[in-house]
C-alpha cells in the first residue's frame, strides 16, 4: 500500500502496547509451522505470517480470490486443520489452460487432487469467470478474512475495491498481496480514502508487499497490539525481521529442495547417459562380433571359391586327358587303317605273284606241251611235273585265296572296332561337352552368387565400419557430456551443501535470537510487574554489570548479593 496516500490516514487511537503482546508462547509454534504443499511463489515468504494471523483470529470463512497455484489457499487450509477450527477456506480464480488462451472448467488437477487427499471437509476450489462474478458465490457480509492476490489480475478484471471490502464481516480482515508497484495501488487508495476515510493497516515490505487492513474496531489483542506498533503503517522493524527471516527460511528450504530435485534429475540424466554409453558399447560390441562373423563367411566363401576352381581346373585336365585318349583311338585306327593298306597291298603283291607264277606255269605247259608233241617219252615226266606243278599252284591260289578271306575277316573286324570307337569318341565328346557345359553354368552362377555375396557383404562391412566410426564418435561425445554433467552435478552438490550449511547455521542463529527476544519479553513483562523493585535496583545498584545481571536472571543477582537485607527480601517476595 502506498506510504503517502493511505498511510497517512491510519489511525492510531490505541494505546501502544509492547511488542512481547504480539508474539505468545501460544501462538510461537504456528511461527514455525511448515506448509504441506510447498511452491516457489512469491507468496511462499509471507506464509508464516499469514499461519500466525489464522492462529490469533481463528477465522470461520477465508476467501482467497486469486488462487491459482494454491499456496495460500492450501496454508489456510493447513491453519484450519493444525487449528482444529470449524471453518472453510474457498479459493476462487479464472484457471488457464496449457495454452494460456482459454480458461479451465474445473481447478487443475494437482490442486483437486491435494484437497481430496487432506482438506476434504473444509476446502473448495471453483472457478470464476469473469472473477467480478465472485459475488455470486459469496454473500456480502460473510466472510472473516478475504485474501486478495493482485498480482493474479490484470487492470479492470477486479471488481472495485469498496464492493470488494463488503464481502467482509464488521470484524473482518482484508489481506492484499502486490499492491506496492502494482496497477491498483492508486485506485485502491483512492477507493480506500473515498468509502472509509481512514482505516488501520499495516504493511510487510518482503518480496511485492503485504497489506492488512483492518476496517472494524472490535480486534484480539495481538493483532491490536500489532496495529498499535505499527509506525505510518508499516509493522515494526523486530517484528518484520521475525516473519522476513521466517519467510526466508522457506524459500531457502524450498530452494535448497528444489536444487536437490535439480541434482537428483542431474543424476538420473548422467545414469541415462551412462546407460546409453553402455547400450552403445553392446552395440559395438555385437557389430564388431557381426563383422568378424562377416569376415568369417567371407573366407569360408573364398575357400569354397578355391575349391570350385580348383575343381574345375580338374575336370579340365581330366577333359584334357579324354582328348589324348581320343587322339590315341585316333592314332590306333588309323594305324590300323595303314595295316589294312599293307594286308591289301600284300594281297595284291600276292595275287600279281600267283598270277605270275600261273603265266610261268601256263608257259611251262605250253613248253611241255610242245616238248609231248615231239618228244614222246618225256611226256609222262612232264604230266607228272605239270600236275604236280598245277597242284603245287592251286594250293598256293587257295592258300592266298585263304589269306586274302583272313585279311578281308580282319579288315570288318578293323572297320567294325573303328566304327565302335568313333561311336565311343562321339559319345564321350558329347557326355565331355555336356558335363563342361554344366560345369561352366553351375561355375558361372556359382561366382555371381559369391560376386553378389562378395559385394553385400563389402556393402555391409562398409556399413558397419561408418556405423562403429558414428557410434564411436557419439560415445566420445556421450563421455564428454557425461564428464560434464558430473562435474556440473558435483559442483551444485557442493555449492548447494554449501548453501544449506550457511542456511542451517542462518537458522540456528535466527532461532537463538527469537529465544534471546523471547526470553527479552519474558524479562520486560516480570520486570513490568515490578516496576517499584525495578526502580530501587536502578537507584541503589550503580554497577552496570550488576544491573546487567539482574535484568538477566534476577534470582542469582539476589542470591549472589552480600547484603542480608537484599537477600531477606528475595526470599520474602522471591517471584513478586
């Protein structure tokens, strides 16, 4: 709220009342309370405040107009409960969606979700849109405490702020957040001054600012002596270090959970990148042993190409072989053909011998002949000589006639065992043409299989060497990233333990100062109700370490006193 338009109109009739009238032992343990559901919002450092104004007015209804992420809402609601009141907390707002152009039907999940689990009885979310429709769903004069988060709205989506005020019952609370340096801060000084005149605020300056307007008389002690305190309006200085440092602790814890969650997410990503390396190095490992059964396939193929060829080489010399056989039928008939040209020859020699030797015998006869005719006596002898010759010359005739059979016998059998060895020749050049046909078909599909084997299985082994060169240079970088992110995990861990060591000790140091200020109070009230032996000590004692020790333990300054008649009156009046 603005210091020099409503500030300056803040009464302050009441008597002023000392500061231990603000804080009780009582209400101590709500100071330290620690909200269940938990934000990083800029109302989270204002909650203990707002735990110890539900402690001291107990209220029956709060409206929270500007709900949305549910943090006041719900640490009303956490009042309500740890209170044991009989109340209701309504929290109402205009909920965007995910796309932040449309408003929600129902409150979000999450928060739907949180009031089923805890505050079921005694909490209730709606949506209301636009939110000036709010006074249909909450009569004038109703409510107890009406919390307005103005930094939730935009300027005009708020009903004014005198129609807002008459929500409140006479002895209501108005809580506003934002309004320093917000779009309302004039208009809601204007409105404030215009409808009440004056009223009694007080405002805590943490983060975009608190406001408490109190607009009837009838208030519990603390919160009047609160009012009484308060300096133009503003809480004083001892009071706002309190809740400052309590709302600080809060943000700082909920920082210090939210760098834990940073870290453990931090984790969970370098387990995902160690996971990966890992599932990068099986697959490495599965591709290298893919390309060694590769590698292996392909010599098993070269040695099945070896033993193909080396096949074929044989099958070669054996065809080789057939031709020289071929060559020697060859050779072997045709010496026989020349046999048969000399057994001819012979038989002709023979037959022009024959023929011979019967022109020699014919001539003979003739000369016998001619020799019977005129020699007479020498015809028996010549007969004799003649037929012994003719007889001589027909067993020679028939024996080259028998020779002559022999030979023709011979030369069938020669033409016949020809004839059965060109059929041989044929049919073995045939049976040879055929199988080298086959040979050379099966030898040609056979080194286009292994040549389209030979190329895919180069194919793939380029393959997955690019694949082992990609899935290599990923898991340098993977390590690199990984390295990164440890060191990074490593050094907000340190920085955060750091942090939550300094915040620890903030604490502990904070905590023995509220004790030191709580036992100050202590004193300054047991003090108050002595004020004549407060005034005798001051007038009597000039030692201002002695006055020292009596306002710090009034029982050992009267014990440890020389004087009888001190120590006789502690003993007379020992808790006056």
């Amino acid at each position: 709220m603005s210091k020099t338009n409503v500030a300056e109109h803040v009464e302050h009739s009441y008597p002023a009342l000392p500061e231990s009238e603000i804080f009780s032992l009582a209400l101590l343990p709500s100071l330290f309370w620690r909200p269940r559901f938990r934000g990083n919002a800029p109302t989270l450092a204002h909650i203990p405040f707002l735990f110890w104004l539900s402690s001291v007015i107990k209220p029956s209804r709060i409206v929270v107009l500007g709900a949305g992420d549910g943090l006041v809402h719900f640490a009303f609601c956490q009042a309500i409960d740890k209170l044991n009141l009989s109340a209701r907390c309504e929290g109402y707002d205009r909920w965007l969606d995910e796309s932040g152009k449309s408003v929600m039907t129902i409150p979000p999940k999450k928060l739907l979700e949180h009031v089923d689990y805890f505050y079921d009885s005694l909490s209730e979310l709606t949506v209301c849109n636009p939110i000036k429709n709010i006074f249909s769903y909450v009569d004038r004069g109703s409510t107890d405490l009406l919390f307005i988060d103005l930094e939730r709205f935009n300027s005009g989506e708020l009903p004014s702020f005198s129609d807002l005020f008459q929500l409140v019952t006479e002895t209501g609370l108005i809580v506003l957040h934002g309004v320093r340096g917000s779009s309302y801060e004039d208009e809601f000084s204007v409105q404030v001054i215009e409808r009440f005149g004056s009223v009694r605020s007080i405002e805590l300056h943490q983060g975009a600012g608190l406001t408490v307007i109190a607009l009837g008389d009838h208030l519990p002690p603390r919160l009047t002596a609160l009012f009484a305190t308060a300096q133009q309006g503003r809480a004083p200085v001892e009071v706002e270090t309190v809740f400052r440092r309590l709302g600080s602790s809060l943000v700082a814890l909920e920082r210090a959970c939210e760098a834990e969650q940073k870290v453990e997410k931090q984790k969970k990503v370098t387990r995902a990148a160690q996971d990966s390396r890992k599932a990068t190095e099986a697959e490495i490992t599965e591709l290298q042993h893919s390309w060694a059964q590769q590698m292996r396939k392909m010599t098993e193929l070269k040695g099945l190409v070896f033993h193909l060829q080396t096949e074929v080489d044989e099958l070669a010399k054996k065809e080789l072989l057939s031709v020289e056989k071929l060559e020697a039928a060859d050779a072997t008939i045709a010496a026989s053909k020349n046999a048969q040209a000399a057994m001819e020859v012979a038989y002709q020699q023979e037959l022009v011998a024959a023929e011979q030797r019967l022109e020699a015998a014919g001539a003979e006869a003739d000369d016998l002949r001619h020799q019977l005719a005129t020699v007479e006596t020498a015809r028996v002898a010549a007969e004799v000589a003649h037929e012994l010759a003719l007889g001589e010359a027909e067993q020679q005739l028939e024996s080259a006639r028998r020779e002559a059979d022999g030979l023709r016998d011979q030369l069938a059998t020669v033409e016949a065992a020809r004839g059965a060895l060109e059929s041989t020749h044929k049919e073995a050049l045939s049976e040879l043409g055929r199988e080298k046909s086959l040979l050379h078909d099966k030898l040609q599909s056979e080194q286009e299989v292994r040549f389209s084997e030979t190329a895919a299985l180069t194919k793939i082994a380029e393959n997955a060497r690019t694949e082992v060169r990609n899935l290599t240079t990923r898991m340098v970088a993977l390590e690199a990233a990984l390295e990164t992110a440890q060191t990074h995990a490593k050094q907000m861990e340190t920085r955060y333990k750091a942090e939550i060591a300094n915040e620890r000790q903030t604490r502990f140091k904070e905590s023995a100062t509220l004790t030191r200020m709580i036992e100050d109070m202590k004193t300054k009230e047991e003090q108050k109700k002595r004020a004549l032996e407060v005034w005798l000590v001051r007038k009597l004692v000039r030692s201002e370490k002695k006055l020292k020790k009596y306002r710090r333990d009034r029982t050992a300054f009267f014990l440890d006193s020389r004087s009888f008649m001190v120590r006789a009156y502690f003993r007379l009046r020992p808790h006056s």
